[in-house]
C-alpha cells in the first residue's frame, strides 16, 4: 500500500497459487485429524470407563496438541 492509500498491482505468480492450494489441504487434514482423534477418545471413554479428567488430558497431551504447540512456535 502507497502512502497516499492507494493499492499497488499484485502480480499473482504459480508458486502463490501452489503455496495457497497446500495451505489449504493442510487446514483439510488438520481438521480431519482433529475429528477423528475426538471420536475415538469418546469411544475409548466408553469402552474403557474412562473418567472425563482423563480423557481431558490424554487430549490435552495427544500428538495432535503437541503438534499444534509445535507449529505454533515454529510457524508464529
């Protein structure tokens, strides 16, 4: 942006397109990680009587979390 407030032109070059497109996959499987990991916790809760307490804390140390705190740091 130019100091008088108007836009400058973008030139949208291949590698935006390619960086954007994998940006978005990665949201896709994030968020089917996400998903999946929930459902089997509530299905181990079920069937290994688990109490919430612990099931909160296996989803709070999971390797989605972790992850997730990881790329945090990392990623900014």
């Amino acid at each position: 942006m130019k100091a008088d407030g108007t836009v400058d032109a973008v030139v949208i070059e291949k590698d935006n397109w390619r960086t954007t497109i994998l940006a978005g996959l990665a949201n896709y499987i994030d968020a089917g990680s996400i998903v999946a990991g929930a459902a089997a916790l509530a299905l181990w809760q079920e069937l290994f009587a688990l109490d919430n307490s612990l099931v909160g804390l296996i989803g709070a140390l999971g390797p989605n979390a972790i992850g997730a705190g990881v790329g945090a740091l990392v990623g900014g």
